[in-house]
C-alpha cells in the first residue's frame, strides 16, 4: 500500500512537471508535450488549441484532426476544451522496448487551410517493472582444485524499464567462499560473475546454496532473485576456449529461414568427457530467441524467423562453451542486420477533396499526401512525382508532407474531370515505386454567358395571321453546366407606333418559341425590329443579346381602291362627255385605281366588263384609258354605260368594278337637256338587297293573310252557333247581370271592340286604313267617315309623282319599314290569340258556377271602369263606292252614359244608305262581347 502510495505521488510530480514544463518549438514547428506512461483514458497531455492559436470552437469549424497513419492511435483532441487527451492505456515498454528515450510523433491537420503541424510526445517510464530472471534456478560447476579468484558467470536479470527505473546492481548473499563481481557494462548493472574466494574442499562440502538478486534504482526500489546450487567436482583441468572473444557478423534482412549466420568455436585440451565442449545462449532476449538457432554440438548460429530492419536492426547474444567436466566459458555474438529495399514506399492521402471550382487562382490546394518509405539510407529516400502534362504540381511542405495545388487555372468546359496518378518511387536498386490515383471533378462556375446560335435571326410571316401562332424559335446554348446552363428567353422593352412590343410579340420564356399576339397588317408596318436577351440561372446571371427582324409578308388582302372616276355621294351620276366627232382612239376618260397591297398583289390590270354598245369603247390594260374603238355614228345612243374591271395579281386575285356613263353630244346643251332621261345605274348588290327584301315582305305578307283568313273563319262560325244557343236559352235574357262577373274570387271583366274600315270599289290605288284606340273614360261614340282624310294613291298623283325617281337606298328604307309593320302586326295577333285561348281555359273549370239569373241586358252602352280593368276599343267600318279615293280616320268622342249592365248577347248595329252611289256608316256597329257569352259556346268551336 505503501508503494502504491509512492507510486501515486511520482505521478502527480510527474504531471506538474508536465503543465509547467510543455514546450513548444516554434521555430520548427513542432509542438512537444510529456506524458508518462500507464495513464488513463482521456488523460491530459496538453492544450492543443493554444498551442495552434486557436479558440477551442474552431477546432471543429477548421476541421482540426489527428492525421493517423494506419497505426494504433493513442491520443485524442477534445472539441470541447480543446485539449490533447490519451485514447487509451500507454504502455512504454510496449511501444519503445529497451530505448532509452520514447517518443511518439504524430501530425495535426487544419482542414480548411490543409496544413500540417508536427507533435512529438515523450512517454516517461515509471518502475512499473521489477527485475526478473528467466531461470528459476542456476547451477554451475567448479572444480575442488579450482584457484581462488577463478569467475564464472552468473544469469543476467531482465527489467524492462529504463533509466533509474531499470536495474542498477545485484547482490549475493554472505558467504565465505564466493563474491560478486560485474564486468562488461559502463552504466547500469554489469554482467554479474562469481568470483572464488577460497579453495574447495568437496569432503567437506559437496555443494553451495548461494541467492542472487537484481536491484533496480526506482523509487520504491524492485527487485527480482534467482537461486544458485554450486556444485564441487573431481579434478578438471582445463576450461573450454573460444576462438573469438567477440563474434561479429552482418546478415541482409531478407535471409530466408535455415540460413547458416556464422560458427563459434571452442576448444578444450582434456581428454574423455572433460575435453567434450557443448554451446548454449546465455542470457539471450526472447526476439533474439525468436530468430536465431544454436547447434549445440557444431555451434552454427542458424536463420529460424524473419529478420526486419525497421523493427530490430542489431542483436546482441552471449554463447557458452561448457564442457562435460562442468567448466564453461562465454563469448559475444553480435549481429547487425543490413537493410535491403524491400519495402515499397506508401502515400497515405491524408486530405483531398474529389471536386475543385473551375477558375480557381493557382496554388489552390487538391489533396494533402504523406510518402514513407520504411527501409533506410537509399533505400528510404522517397521521391513523388505526377505527370507533366497536368495543370497540378506536388509542394513539399513538412517532413515527408505533399501538397498537390494546381499552377493554373482550370476550365470545366474543356476538361470536366482529372485522373491525377501519384508516383513515389525510392532510390533503392532495384528501385521500388507506388501509384495511387486522385480522381478530381471540375465544379462549374457560372463563366460563360448564353450564345446564340447566330449572330442575327430573320423571321417572316403572312399578315392576317391568327392570333397566339408561333411562327419562330430561337436557341441559345451554355456551355456550363446545372442551374448555370438553363437559358430563359424574354424580349427587350420597347415601343411600336406607341404600343408596347409585349403586345403584338410574346416568347417562350423557356423554349423560346415566339407568338403572334395581334394580327400583323403589311399595310401597317412592313418590319418589326426586337432584341432578344437569353440569361441562365447562374449566381450572378449572365445574359447576351440577339437582334431580330420580324419581315411582315404582304397577303392580296386588299380590294384595288378605285379613285376615279369617285363614286358621288348625292345620288347623281357622274357624266363623261365624248363627242361625236370623236375619232378611233379617243380618249374619253382615265380610270384610276390603287391598290394598298405590294408587289404582285398591287399590280393592277384594267378591262371592260361590260358595255352597252360592245366594241364602241375600249380599255387599256395597264393604263385604264377609256377610248373609242371606232368612230361614233348617228345611231349611237345618247347615253352609253361602261363597267370597267381593276383585278390585282395576287392570290387569288381581288378586284372592283365601276360603272362609267358617257354622254355622246357634240355641245353642252344637247348633253343637258337630255340630263332628264339618264338614270342613274344601279349597283348589282343594291338589287340583290331588293329582291330579297320583296321577298321577305311577300312572305310574311302571306303568312299573316292566311292566319287572319283561319281567324276569320273561326270567328263566323262561332258567331253562328252563339245565334243558335241565344234562340235555345231566351229565358235568360231578363235575369240581371252585373258587369263584372266574379269566379272564385277573381274578378273578370268585359271588353268593347270597335273597328272602323273604309274601303273603295273599283279603285286601282291602295287603300290603307289605321285604326286608333280610344282611352278615354266613356265608351267610343263614332262621327262619320267623311271627318277621315284620303291617303290613297291614286293614278294621277301617281302620274304626277312619275317624274320622281328614287333611288335604291330610299325603295329599300320604305321595304324594311313594311316588313317590320307586318311582322309587327302578326306577332301581336299570335300573342292576343294565345292569350285568349288562355283566358277561356281558365273559365271552363269555374262553368257551373254560373246560373241564368247572373246576366240581364239593360241597354247598349255601358260606362267602362278603367280601375277594374275594362279597356273599350272602337274600329269604324267605311265602305264608299267612289271613283274618287278617300281615306278615313277614325275619329274618337267620349260619351258620358250612366253606367248601366251590358247584355250577355251580342248587338250589332248597321245602317246603311245609298246617296250617290256612296257607303257611309251613319251608325257604329259595336259588338259588345261579354265573358257569359264564352261559357255557353262549346270549346272546340270558341278559339277567337
């Protein structure tokens, strides 16, 4: 407990001295820290982030780390403190053996900046070994005659430990015939031998017990011990002789097992057993153990494991010669083994990266490389290399450390990757090499803009095109790579006849396919200039431009225009004056046109059509002279029309035609007082209108005639079957009715139907009669129809109109108007017959609700309540049998009559006299219809 104690004091000694005395060369480099041995794990060694300059936290963002070169890795970097720690138990005799001093050697790596920092750690031995001897017992023989003095050689003991701690001495225990001596050693414990101090006497001792034990210097002191049986033996002469005292020999380290090293060689000149010599190791380590055999009989030193430069260069063995008499003698055999190249160098690639930006500055560091090469001398001296013809280059920077870095800049577009082969090859002969490879990618960088395929684009579309059509796409390429290569497309800002180019051209932003957004017009602008900007999505973007001409292709989309002669606006007719005196080829007039097309489709050709008097005149075809063809004659019409063509070239072609009227006079006055008669000529699409408006009103016309005509026919029909029901139930006519007639709560009302018609036999003229609905209070009171006032046509205002010609504009105006009026007037019989109909089917459910004493007929005229819905209408009926045309107007007079109950049985009044051959309707036939009347007709037969 006592030693543990101690043991535990020499370490806290140890661990100030280690915080007091770090040390760090900053000249070289190197950072050196003191450690002892057999520590813990996570044991402080030193604080690394300090030492670096670092703060603890930047260990992990500068990615600071132990570069570890396939060995077992004993230290640790704690991030959170920053500190170098133990990873584990440290065992100095395990790592250095026998050394004196032991040193560990590692190298810190900065990441980011890829640099290298040298660590050296010396583990300091503590005495945790104690001395031991690898026999369990040693016997040695001596002669009873032997001389005081005479040394034999005693076991060495082993302590692994160095320093104070290894073993400093031995000690035999009191005797009075041997002491202890060492030999051969300058520091530490020597080569113990035992000395004779005395003559022995067998007879009297036959044996001797002695005890050795081996001491070492550590704190506290550890010791080992070994017994030793001396024997005494008859008389023996003479002790065996080696021909060497030293036996050295050197051995390559690539000597295969069985190998003869070398042969010891002892002599003894006794005869029988005592001359008989045989070899042994004494006090041989267990490496040497391990590699080297001793023939016993022969004394060949034989190859029996693998010899190994790099982990043991030189052996040192002592050999015994004994023989049968017991007396021995040693001798020294050292070995050292010669390096051979057999070791290949190693590149250990401590930091790489597999991908560099392109464009980056020379020097920029790719990988961070370690050479080793385990032989030594030639054999360890290790040169790297990479090809030539690469844009890198290998930097020395500390101890066997390589930096490759490129020496100039790279471009991804031309080489997208590297294939670096790394060569280190020793000096050794042979000369032994190794390759390894760095596959390197080139990042790409946003350097080149997007290119046109052509310098300038040129595009053409027809006008009239439909709106949204593409009609032209244009590329541009990146050479780069990802988000750098994708182009978008847009089109620069810019004004067109004061309009936004965004509307009449749209682009792809992503194809860049143009579209039409308006239908272009030649006659508008012949030529569109635009700029058309490509950008990828690099960081920053970079863009580029394209100029281009959108040429808008003429389309025969465009009617010659004629200019004259000019079509007047009044109504007249323009007159050309040709004389006729007028000789062949007289030019009587120029047609004029133009056309607002191009090209093919403007050229114009002139021909004549059509002519009243055909080879009178002719018409140039490229000029659109009108001349005489032959002479005029007396026979030739005053008045001589001429339609003339203007037809394009295009396709297909277009064309207009005019209508010329030439006047064949040879004065003014004979052209002016023929003026009357020249009418003016009618446009071929004004009759077309006609004719079809004539049509139109005929048909409706039709229409409504045949459905009055059905109308009427229902209508008599009805009236004579309600004569027939008005015999069968007479019985009803003195039962009192009031006016209105109420069914299940809904009141009906009564209507009053006047109509006034005037009509004239044996008239040639139209006869129009309008009739006028009266709103007043009272029921209509009818004046005679001579108050109406005539708009009959007859044949003399019709032969004084005849001098008045109009034109087809105003015969079209009055057409349209007939046709509206017709139109007019049936759908509001359609809708009045509906209506009806309706009204009289909603009545039969409610029939027997009704009896006879509901209806009583006090007189003829009632006076209408308008509140209660009661709406009187009044038609005069006027028929004259006059050659003179007259036209009557309804005339309308209130009547004030104290409201009395109408019939349910319909009056009609007539009187009718002759005077002068002439109808007049002295009286108003009303017809007073009241809804009782509908309930007592059937319902097939009551439509009106």
């Amino acid at each position: 407990m006592a030693n543990r104690q101690l043991l535990l004091d020499r370490r806290g000694l140890v661990l100030l001295y280690i915080f007091l005395g770090t040390l760090r060369e900053s000249g070289a480099g190197q950072i050196r820290y003191l450690v002892p041995e057999e520590t813990e794990k996570g044991f402080f060694v030193g604080n690394i982030s300090k030492d670096l300059g670092l703060e603890p936290r930047e260990l992990a963002e500068r990615g600071v780390r132990i570069v570890s070169r396939g060995k077992t890795q004993l230290f640790a970097l704690n991030p959170r403190s920053g500190s170098l720690t133990t990873a584990g138990r440290i065992d100095r005799e395990e790592l250095c053996e026998a050394v004196s001093s032991c040193f560990l050697n590692m190298e810190i790596l900065v990441e980011d900046t890829l640099k290298i920092y040298g660590v050296e750690v010396e583990i300091m031995d503590i005495n945790d070994n104690a001395p031991s001897f690898r026999e369990e017992e040693v016997e040695i023989k001596v002669s009873e005659h032997a001389t005081p003095g005479s040394r034999f050689p005693l076991p060495n003991a082993r302590d692994p430990d160095v320093g104070m701690n290894s073993l400093q001495r031995y000690q035999l225990n009191p005797n009075s015939y041997f002491s202890l001596q060492g030999r051969g050693k300058t520091e530490g414990a020597k080569n113990p031998e035992l000395v004779l101090e005395g003559s022995l006497d067998r007879e009297k001792q036959a044996a001797h017990h002695l005890l050795l034990t081996a001491l070492d210097g550590g704190d506290p002191i550890r010791q080992g011990t070994v017994p030793i049986r001396v024997v005494v033996l008859d008389i023996n002469d003479h002790i065996p002789k080696f021909t060497h005292s030293v036996y050295e020999v050197s051995v390559a380290e690539n000597l295969s097992s069985g190998i003869r090293v070398l042969t010891v060689n002892a002599t003894d000149p006794d005869e029988g057993i005592n001359g008989e010599v045989v070899y042994s190791f004494l006090n041989m380590e267990s490496k040497a153990s391990e590699i080297f055999q001793l023939d016993s009989r022969s004394g060949e030193v034989l190859i029996q494991g693998s010899l190994d430069f790099e982990k043991y260069r030189f052996y040192e063995m002592e050999i015994q010669a004994q023989d049968g008499g017991g007396l021995s003698t040693t001798a020294k055999m050292l070995v050292t083994v010669l390096d051979v190249n057999d070791n290949a160098p190693e590149i250990t690639i401590t930091s790489s990266t597999n991908s560099v930006l392109e464009n980056s500055p020379p020097g920029t560091v790719i990988a961070l490389l370690n050479v080793q090469d385990q032989d030594s001398g030639e054999n360890g001296q290790v040169s790297c290399f990479i090809p030539n013809n690469l844009p890198f280059e290998l930097e020395k920077t500390y101890g066997n450390y390589y930096k490759l870095i490129t020496n100039r800049a790279l471009d991804r577009e031309q080489v997208q990757s590297y294939d670096i082969t790394l060569t280190a090859t020793d000096q050794g002969s042979p000369p032994l090499s190794t390759e390894t490879h760095i596959l390197l990618n080139v990042a790409d960088d946003n350097d080149n803009a997007p290119a046109f395929t052509h310098s300038s684009y040129s595009a053409y579309i027809l006008e009239n095109n439909p709106r949204g059509a593409s009609f032209f796409s244009v590329t541009a390429l990146d050479q780069d790579s990802k988000e750098n290569a994708q182009v978008t497309y847009s089109l620069a800002e810019d004004t067109l006849q004061g309009a936004p180019l965004s509307s009449y051209v749209s682009i792809n932003s992503d194809t860049g396919v143009l579209y039409a957004l308006c239908s272009f017009d030649y006659e508008q602008f012949h030529e569109l200039q635009l700029w058309v900007t490509a950008h990828d999505s690099g960081d920053p973007p970079l863009s580029s431009n394209v100029s281009l001409s959108i040429f808008v292709l003429d389309q025969n989309d465009n009617v010659p225009e004629i200019l004259y002669p000019a079509l007047p606006t009044d109504g007249s007719t323009g007159v050309e004056l040709a004389p006729r005196s007028a000789e062949p080829g007289y030019l009587v007039t120029k047609v004029v046109a133009v056309d607002r097309d191009s090209g093919q489709n403007a050229w114009l050709s002139y021909r004549l059509l059509k002519a009243s008097e055909p080879g009178l005149f002719s018409v140039g075809l490229h000029t659109g002279e009108v001349r005489t063809a032959r002479a005029l004659l007396d026979r030739d019409a005053l008045k001589q029309s001429l339609v003339v063509a203007v037809q394009d070239h295009g396709q297909p072609p277009l064309s207009a035609t005019v209508t010329l009227t030439v006047a064949v006079a040879d004065s003014i006055p004979d052209v002016l007082a023929d003026l009357g008669s020249l009418e003016s000529p009618a446009s071929p699409e004004d009759s077309g209108l006609t004719l079809y408006l004539v049509v139109a009103v005929a048909a409706v016309s039709c229409v409504f005639l045949a459905f009055v005509i059905v109308l009427l026919t229902l209508r008599l029909r009805r009236w004579h079957l309600s004569r027939l029901l008005q015999a069968s139930g007479s019985g009803l006519a003195g039962v009192p009715a009031s006016q209105f007639v109420g069914v299940d709560g809904v009141r009906a009302f009564l209507q009053t139907y006047s109509h006034e018609v005037s009509l004239t036999a044996d008239s040639r003229g139209s006869h129009v009669i309008f009739p006028q609905p009266n709103y007043a209070d009272t029921l209509i009171s009818q004046e005679s129809c001579g108050k109406s006032e005539p708009l009959l046509i007859t044949e003399d205002s019709a032969a004084g109109l005849g001098k008045y010609d109009p034109t087809g504009n105003q015969l079209q105006f009055y057409l349209v108007v007939a046709l509206a009026l017709i139109s007019v007037l049936f759908l509001l019989a359609v809708i009045l017959a509906v209506v009806l109909r309706f009204r009289r089917s909603s009545r039969l459910a409610t029939w027997d609700c009704f009896q006879s004493d509901l209806c009583s007929k006090t007189g003829p005229v009632v006076l209408p309540n308008y509140s209660e819905g009661t709406l009187p209408y009044s038609y005069n009926l006027c028929v004259a049998d006059s050659q003179k045309p007259r036209f009557d107007f309804l005339t309308l007079t209130p009547e004030v009559v104290s409201p009395q109950d109408l019939s349910n049985e319909a009056s009609l009044v007539v009187s009718v006299t002759e005077e002068n051959n002439k109808l007049s309707c002295n009286s108003v036939a009303s017809i007073q219809v009241s809804l009782m009347n509908a309930f007592h007709l059937q319902m097939g037969l009551d439509y009106f």
